[in-house]
C-alpha cells in the first residue's frame, strides 16, 4: 500500500473512532458507572497527537518548526499545555479545562476568533483543507478534560 493510502485509511479510521466516541451515551461526560466509581471518558494526548501527526507536520516539525510550535510527537505537549502563545499576548497555547482560552483551539477553528483574541495569521492548517468538525470537536473535548498525557 502506497504512503497516501495509508495516510488515507488511517485518517478514516481516526474519524470512525471519533464519531464512535462522539456518539456514545456518556451522561454529562461521564461513563455510565457504579455508584462512587465515576470514571471520565474522553479523548486522550494520542488521539490529538494522529490529528497532528496527519494534518500539522509538514510545517510544525522539529527541526525548524513554523510559529516555533513543533507538534511532532516527542514535542507538541510540552511545546503547547500550559505555554504562552507567541502570537496572541495574554493566551495561552493550550489552557487545560478552558478551551475558549486555549489559541490551539481558536486557531484551528471555523471564523476568525483568534483574531479577535489580538492573534494573527490565518487559520490552520494552513494551505491544506481545514480539519473537520469531528477532530476539532476532539481537540476540544481533550483541552476541556484538563489536556492530559
């Protein structure tokens, strides 16, 4: 199988796992559990880091990262959890537990939010199509949950 077909399936299956995620019954974002035993559901630094890996590298790698943000997998959760954004003063990069915070999110979003929060540029990916509805929901949904590990 050749890389782009690879990258194809491996995208879709990112979506199916995403939309099976998205549509599961989790009651106020919790599993459904016993009595004392809550356990949070949601998506983990891994299910964001394929997002990444398929739609932020070629520009966000390590070497010589775009915007100084290497996503790759060794650096994109210290280079964004809890980091100063460069481009908009006053956010942070990822802001655990406050997406409406977090310029990862503004920026990879439909509109121009992120300028309207004072950042610049346009939306990401740039020169590539815009991420769907599902992975951002997923970004989203990680930085709500604390942008954990």
């Amino acid at each position: 199988m050749n890389r782009s077909k690879i990258k194809m399936v491996a995208s879709s299956l990112l979506v199916l796992a995403a939309a099976a995620y998205l549509s599961v019954d989790r009651g106020q974002g919790r599993a459904q559990a016993q009595p004392g035993q809550e356990h949070h559901i949601g998506p983990s630094m891994a299910v964001v880091q394929e997002i990444f890996n398929h739609n932020c590298l070629r520009c966000h790698r390590a070497a010589s990262p775009a915007a100084s943000l290497d996503l790759s997998p060794e650096g994109a959760y210290q280079q964004l959890v809890g980091r100063p954004s460069i481009q908009a003063p006053g956010l942070m990069r990822v802001q655990p537990g406050a997406p409406g915070d977090s310029y990862l999110l503004l920026k990879i979003s439909e509109g121009q939010q992120h300028l309207e929060r004072g950042g610049r540029g346009r939306r990401m990916p740039l020169g590539a199509p815009p991420l769907d509805p599902t992975q951002i929901r997923l970004v989203e949904e990680w930085i709500m949950q604390g942008a954990a590990r």
